[in-house]
C-alpha cells in the first residue's frame, strides 16, 4: 500500500464518495447466537421475507467503547502488564499502522507534538505528521508503544505486530488543494507551464496539519508470521494480543439450506413481482432513442442475477445472509432503480432485517456480547464504518476528506 518518500503533491487525482450505512434497527435479545432450525426454514421464508435494506429503527447514542492501558511497563513482559479489561479491544488500521485515536483535540495536538511538520509517505495525496512528545501523552496512550497486536482482515486474523513508534498525523486526499487552500488562494497564486498553481510545499503541510482531523499513529512492526508485504495483506482493524481472539465470520458465495430457501422465497415473492412490474412500466414508458441506452428486464436478470452470501461461524452455520439483485443506475435524475439488496440475521423464527446495508468488508464479535459487529470500506477514497447489532452502540466512522464533485 506504500509509495516512494519522493511522491509529488500533485499526483493522483481522485474524488471521494463515502457510502455510509444509513438505516437502523434495534434487534432483540436473541442476537447473533440463535440459529435457525432446518424444519422450520420454509415456513419462516414462505411469506418471501424482505428485500430492501432500508428498515428502520431507533439508533441509542451510546459511544462504542475503546478502553486504553493505564497499567504496564516496557519490560519484556509488557504485554500481560495491562490489567484485564484496559486492553484495546478493537482500532482501525490504515496503511500507516494502528489508528490508536482519532479525532485528537486541538489542544492536545499542540501539548503532544513538537519540531517541523513532515511529509509522511503513502498512498493519500497529502499526508503529513509531527513528532510526538511520549511523556507529553496520557499513560494509556503511551503504553501501547511496544504492545503486541493481532492484525485482521475480512477473512480473519493474518498475523501480529507489535506497535513502535507513534506520530501524530493529519491527511488530505485531493485531488486538489481546493478544499483545504480555497478557490480564492488558489487562483492568486502563480502557475507552472500546465496551468497548475505553484504552492510552496511548507504551506501545503501547514495548511493541511491546521484544516484535516489528527489521528494517533502506532507504527506496526511485523512479526515473524505476517507476510513479507504486510502493506499489501488486506489489514482493516488490530486487537491487543493480550485480549481472548473475538468470534469472526467468513464470507462464502457456497450455496447451502438457506441460500437455496431465500433463492425460492424471494423469487416467488410479492416484492419482487413489484420490483419487476415498476421497472417494465418505467422501461414501456421511455421513448425509442432513450430505450437504446436502459437494459429490458430480461437483460437485467441475465446480466445481474440473484446473489446470495452466507456469513458462517466456525463450524460453517450461516449467521448472516447477504441479498443482492439486479442493479441500481439511477442518477442525476436519469435512470432506473431495479435492484433489492439486504442483510439480515438469522434468527430462531427464520431471517431478521439488520437495519444496515449489505457489502461489509469483515464481521465480527469484538466483545463477546454475541451481537456482531459490521465493518464497511468507502467505495473510493479511504473510509472505514464500524456498526454493532447490538442496537445501542452508535455508528463509528473514520474517513479522510477528499474534494467532493457533483456527478451531474
């Protein structure tokens, strides 16, 4: 995921479209432990269940909680030094290391940094950092320096790293400085011979450290079981190693008894017999030359047929099950929505909506509570959400700006 330490400030355009899960609902007591009884399957699915993502519910403003190390040393003991329950349970990874705290106040990215504001190397545009002060930081902090960490991915644990050295760092993903600097400045500023504006690279970092959100960096040392190429192994989040490993599901496309029973339940439902009387009234009712460009029904189901994707436990029974159908081109105002897509929970009486939308990165139970939790990337750009079934724990997303541009 690196790139070289001479990487120009202008290379790589790109813009930023963050796709964040936007629908909830609190589950009950039954939760991510209840599995649905074989017996029971087309009885539970015969009414063809729903489709969409879109159900509602009411989200409790409750904070996920990361509870930081107050207690340890760096002895060669460290690692069962923190007392239990003050481990890091759960943090973002990036390709700069282990997201230990985001959204870093003000004043404390003063109290806790100190020299010249640098350039980091890395696959963001503009990305800069500054030295941090170890004693300047709260002790819970700190002590993560020299703590060993499992490192996951969406299949699962890849390997662990101990956390080195932390920086503080604030980023900006471009294309343009427009967002940062101001279309006023910009255009004030003399040009190169391609018309590109010429800004002194202290200003771009300063401007960028003083506008972009801080976050605490620990650098992630590879231990002896990771791959060669740690940056390229697909890491999403880090776990203190000193912590029970959480219960992770894995994604298979394999069909099984509930693949093959939602296959039949929402094939023969009312929802999509609607879902396919709308798109043929919307396609009868487009004029000929417009025609040409919008897919018939019939291509739609050719090209973009059902599919169906289990989320199974350690001993392969599905906990979650993933819907998708047809596709979704509406846009500024043209086009058509013909798709249904949903995530739902299997549950004793058959499948429960989640709230939340279909495609996460990786599932998990952080906590051992037996609610999962869901991890979602950004479509483009770098973007992570992490959401919880438990129906209380309020959404935590952390993304790095980039300059938004109307599609239309």
């Amino acid at each position: 995921m690196g790139r070289s330490a001479g990487r120009s400030w202008s290379s790589d355009r790109g813009q930023l479209c963050w796709a964040a899960a936007t629908a909830w609902l609190a589950l009950g007591s039954l939760g991510c432990g209840a599995h649905l009884p074989t017996g029971d399957l087309e009885r539970a699915l015969a009414a063809g269940g729903p489709i969409g993502d879109h159900a509602g519910g009411d989200r409790a403003s409750v904070e996920l909680s990361v509870e930081l190390g107050s207690e340890s040393s760096h002895s060669s003991d460290a690692q069962a030094a923190l007392a239990p329950g003050r481990a890091l349970e759960f943090a973002f990874v990036s390709e700069l290391g282990v997201i230990l705290q985001d959204e870093v106040a003000p004043t404390d990215v003063e109290a806790w940094t100190y020299g010249r504001i640098y350039e980091v190397p890395g696959e963001v545009q503009y990305s800069v950092g500054r030295t941090v002060d170890l004693l300047a930081l709260p002790e819970g902090l700190r002590l993560h320096r020299g703590r060993r960490f499992d490192l996951y991915g969406a299949e699962g644990r890849v390997c662990s790293a101990t956390v080195g050295d932390l920086s503080l760092v604030a980023q900006y993903g471009g294309y343009t400085l427009e967002g940062v600097l101001g279309y006023d400045i910009l255009d004030s500023l003399p040009v190169d011979v391609d018309g590109e504006p010429i800004i002194p690279e202290a200003r771009v970092r300063q401007a960028i450290w003083e506008s972009q959100p801080h976050w605490l960096m620990g650098e992630l040392r590879a231990g002896p079981d990771c791959p060669s190429d740690l940056g390229g192994a697909g890491l999403l989040w880090a776990r203190d190693a000193s912590l029970p490993p959480p219960t992770v599901l894995r994604a298979s496309d394999e069909p099984n008894v509930l693949t093959e029973a939602r296959a039949r339940a929402f094939s023969s439902s009312d929802a999509f017999a609607a879902l396919e009387a709308d798109y043929r009234s919307y396609y009868a009712g487009l004029d000929a030359d417009y025609r040409r460009y919008n897919s018939s029904w019939e291509e739609i189901a050719r090209d973009n047929p059902l599919e169906l994707i289990s989320w199974l436990d350690a001993a392969g029974d599905p906990r979650l099950l993933e819907l998708h159908f047809g596709v979704d081109d509406e846009s500024c105002g043209d086009g058509h929505d013909a798709s249904a897509d949903s995530l739902e929970l299997v549950v004793s009486a058959g499948l429960e909506p989640t709230g939340f939308g279909s495609y996460p990165s990786a599932v998990f139970d952080i906590n051992a509570d037996g609610h999962y939790e869901l991890l979602y990337e950004s479509g483009s750009g770098w973007g992570r959400e992490l959401v919880s079934l438990d129906g209380e724990t309020e959404l935590r997303a952390l993304y790095i700006e980039e300059d938004w541009m109307c599609p239309c």
